[in-house]
C-alpha cells in the first residue's frame, strides 16, 4: 500500500504535539510570504510589500480569547524591543472572530509597541496558508522568505538566536 507524500509530515505533528511551539524549518521550502495588505488599529492602512521590505519580520497570529498568545505576547514585546533598533519588526495579526474592542484594549493596557493589524475578513490568514490555531507565528527574512512557522509558543532563545542570524545577512 502506497502512502500520501505528507503522511511523514502529520506522523511527526502527532509524536511532537502542536502544543510544543512546533517550528516547521526544513519542512517547508523557503516560500515567499505572501503580499497582503492590512488595516491597523488606528485605521491606516498597509502593503506588506512597501512596509515589510529589507527588515526581518515576526508576524504573530493571535486572539485575546487565546491563553497562550496572551502568555506569550510578554516574550513577543522584549523581542521586538530588543531588535526594533536593528532592522526588525513585529506585526500582530488579530484573528477574524477577535472583537475588535477587545483587541484595541489589549493593545493599549498592554502598551504593545508594534503594530497590530485587524484581521477582520480572515483574508491574511488565509493568504499564510489558512492559519486557524493560534498563536501561529512566521519569521520572514529581508527577502520576504519564510524561514520558520511556528504553531504555539515558540522558543524565544531559539527565536532570537534564528533573529540574529537573519539580522547579519546581506
């Protein structure tokens, strides 16, 4: 009996559980991410395609209604501090079904210093491959690839060792 080329792929997502901040590096061919344009919080809009371009970005998929994207969203605001400066960036992606209200206040109590972009019809994720689990979290290099996907917290000194090196490409 022949398999499905991706039976390899759902055996190691049910040895490692989704629960592990799963990294998908070398599983996936760099793919390029995808160009979407996004609305933030204080209603102005963006092109990934202008305001992503030459930085190492870190685009996090969440919900308020998630208690590990709220667990997680500490680590996620001092990685960004620690390499905004440095040719970095965050975008945090609200999941379609999140209200808004909620994630406005969210970001304000919580003081998030990165953009937060409303996700309202579900188009952006769809566009990175149908995200429906959160937290979902992509690192994209300065040639807008996708180096790793995460599915659940990711870990932070692996994250920021991967940052680094991004960061010191050409």
């Amino acid at each position: 009996m022949k398999l499905p080329r991706w039976t390899g792929l759902v055996l190691l997502v049910a040895a490692v559980g989704v629960g592990a901040g799963l990294a998908y590096e070398g599983l996936l061919s760099r793919d390029t991410a995808p160009q979407v344009q996004y609305v933030l919080l204080d209603g102005s809009k963006h092109e990934s395609n202008q305001a992503w371009a030459g930085k190492v970005m870190l685009v996090n998929f969440w919900a308020t209604s998630c208690t590990t994207c709220v667990h997680e969203m500490p680590q996620v605001v001092a990685t960004h501090q620690k390499y905004k400066d440095k040719g970095f960036d965050t975008l945090a992606v609200a999941m379609s079904y999140d209200p808004p209200a909620y994630v406005s206040n969210f970001a304000e109590t919580r003081q998030l210093p990165f953009n937060v972009a409303m996700d309202s019809t579900g188009e952006i994720a769809k566009s990175f491959g149908k995200v429906q689990l959160t937290p979902t979290t992509f690192l994209i290099n300065k040639r807008g690839e996708i180096v790793k996907r995460f599915v659940g917290e990711p870990d932070f000194a692996a994250l920021h060792a991967t940052i680094e090196k991004l960061l010191a490409e050409g």
